[in-house]
C-alpha cells in the first residue's frame, strides 16, 4: 500500500479529549449519593447531575489553565479592593429536593462572603456562591446553566474560544451581559489577553500585568 494513501490516526490530544466524558442515564439520587460516598472527596473528576442523569468529567491541562488563571485575576481584585472572597474551587453545589447537583471549575463567594464565612454551606439554607466559573473546552451534555439557574447562583463567567462571556441570573435565566455583577469596572474583554499572554510569558508574570491594570483603572475612578 502506499504510505502516502494512508488517513492519520487522530491526535491522542483529540482521543483523551472525546474520552473524558461519561454520561448516565436513570441515576437515582440516592445512587448518585452513594457513587460519591463510595470514591471519597479524593477524586480527580467532576461531576453534573441533572434529574436522573449523571454527567462525569475528566480535566485536564488545557481546561485547568484557564480556569487557575481566572482564580488567580479574582483574588487579585479583591486584593486591591481590598475586599475578601472566599474561593471554594469545585465544591459540590447540590439540592436533592431539586435533583439537582454541579461542581463548577471554581467559584467565589463575594457579595455574600460574610453570611457563609466559617459555616458548613448548606444550599437549602444558605445562599450560592456569588460567582461561579466554567472553563468549556469541550461540550456539556448536559444544561449547565439550567442547573446553576435552579440553584440560584446569580453570575456566571465562561471561558471558551479565548473568550471571558459574563452570564447574569434574570428571571430564572441567564443572559449575556457585559459586565460583572461583582466587578462592574472590571474591563471583560481585555481578561483573555492576560490568559493568552501567560503562555509566553508565565502565570505570574500576567497575573502582575493584571494587576498593573486593575490598579491603573482604580486609580481613575471613583471606586
């Protein structure tokens, strides 16, 4: 056979990718409570559950990058604002009396820091999380914003695409809008530059230039 005539194999990046994610159907809540008694909190996959289907997905390096930089650009706004945020990465948000469930890439309590400071979060009792962020480098099956929207998380950043989209709770749904609930001076669209940039230049090295930025826009306001 000539090598030439020969289709590629896809990269193993694109196996591992369409690989990572698993996908059940008629999953009780009780079963899916039992599934994560049995494996314990030291897991490396996150999970969605949706009324019976349970989503379980694997991270990996070009979904974790994004999503430690965002943290790291929001501890450092709440450091010149001198603000506190409580940073609780992938916690399990969960309502069994909505069957419904989610760990999101990370997410921050800000406006509402306070009232959950020190306290074992319970959803039923006590409010979201402020801010909840998804880094999408593959696609969901299930509704994630449905699931956010049912348990009341008011602001949801998604980066895609070296894209930072901002999502507001309204009415039950999220719509794009395009500026942070919590950060409202925070410039949206120059966020993934500091992303892109840390590839060349380190994290910590962009995270200073966000810095520099935030500390530059500060400084001609009001706030």
């Amino acid at each position: 056979m000539n090598p030439q005539t020969i289709t590629p194999s896809p990269p193993v990046q694109e196996q591992i990718i369409r690989e990572s994610k698993v996908v059940l159907k008629g999953v009780s809540w009780q079963t899916f409570q039992a599934l994560l008694a049995d494996v314990g909190d030291d897991r490396a996959w996150r999970i969605a559950y949706d009324n019976g289907v349970l989503e379980i997905r694997m991270p990996y390096q070009e979904h974790e990058m994004p999503t430690g930089m965002l943290e790291s650009f929001i501890e450092a706004l709440a450091d010149e604002l001198e603000i506190e945020v409580m940073k609780l990465r992938s916690l399990l948000l969960k309502r069994e009396d909505l069957s419904r469930a989610i760990e999101p890439d990370t997410c921050f309590y800000i406006q509402n820091e306070a009232l959950v400071r020190s306290r074992d979060i319970d959803l039923e009792t006590d409010p979201p999380p402020d801010l909840a962020v998804e880094s999408d480098y593959t696609n969901s099956s299930l509704n994630k914003f449905a699931i956010y929207a049912a348990l009341g998380v008011p602001e949801i950043w998604r980066y895609r695409r070296q894209t930072l989209e901002v999502y507001q709770l309204v009415d039950d749904k999220y719509e794009s809008v395009g500026q942070s609930v919590a950060f409202p001076f925070l410039p949206i669209a120059e966020i993934p530059g500091f992303i892109e940039q840390s590839r060349a230049i380190g994290q910590r090295s962009a995270v200073r230039l966000f810095r520099t930025r935030i500390r530059e826009i500060l400084q001609n306001s009001n706030l």
